[in-house]
C-alpha cells in the first residue's frame, strides 16, 4: 500500500505505526491513509534539530467513523529543511488539521502551502523566530537571571 511512498514503517506497539516520509511525499501518503479509513488528525507537532537544520513535523492519525482503526495511532514523520521549512499543508485531505498546522506554524516557523487561514496563537505584528526554535534567545531587560 505505501510501497514507494514511504522511506519506512515501523510497528511501534500492536496499535502505533510509525511511518517515514519524504516531504515530497506526505500528501500522498495522507490520502492513501485515507482511503484506508484513517479520517481523523489527532495532532500535528514540530521538533527542531538545530545542529542539522532540520525540523522534523510530526502527524498523529487515526479514525473516529471506523471502531477497529479508531484504537490505533499512525505517526507520520517527516523532515524538512529548518532554514526554509515549507510543506504541503494537509487540510483538504483532512480538515482536521488546520488548527494543528497553524499552531505548528506560529509555534516552529513551518509553512503549510495552501493552508487556508493564517496565524493562530501569536499575533500578526509577531517578528522574529518561533518560539519553540531551540535558538530563541527570551529578552531578559529588566529580569535579574
């Protein structure tokens, strides 16, 4: 079914499946989980890994409208590029994840081509880097630390 869509899948427990992806690939994968059933985005997170310039995003799938696959979990993961992250977002194969990808946006930097709404938690006039990079320095003026 994922044969060369994913670099790998790994059963992680009997019902968590870690499946890796080319960036390129995601939305491909996405909708092939899909037509498996899988119709639900349960979170979508970021982890950034400064000394290799990359971010790696995080989906965790599974299903409400299908009992069996609803106890299982399918983490989706792939790399990007920390110095320009950019994705497909994955909105229209699953509407769930907008406020996911938003929130990973706001909070990573990661852009999610055709994501239909913009900021979430941080307000538009925001400059700077995300605040979940590992690089953010926080001002400290006025704080004794």
């Amino acid at each position: 079914m994922l044969r060369g869509v994913a670099t790998s899948v790994t059963a992680t427990s009997p019902t968590r499946l870690l499946i890796t992806v080319d960036a390129a690939k995601l939305g491909e994968t996405a909708t092939k989980l899909r037509d498996l059933g899988f119709d639900h985005v349960k979170s979508v997170t970021g982890i950034d890994f400064p000394e290799e310039n990359r971010i790696d995003l995080l989906y965790h799938i599974s299903a409400f409208e299908d009992l069996e696959l609803a106890k299982a979990i399918v983490e989706v993961r792939t790399s990007l590029n920390r110095s320009e992250p950019k994705v497909q977002s994955l909105v229209d194969i699953w509407p769930s994840a907008e406020y996911s990808e938003r929130e990973t946006s706001d909070l990573f930097g990661v852009v999610f081509e055709g994501q239909p709404s913009g900021r979430l938690l941080l307000p538009d006039s925001y400059v700077g880097l995300p605040p979940l990079r590992k690089d953010l320095k926080i001002k400290t003026e006025g704080i004794d630390a």
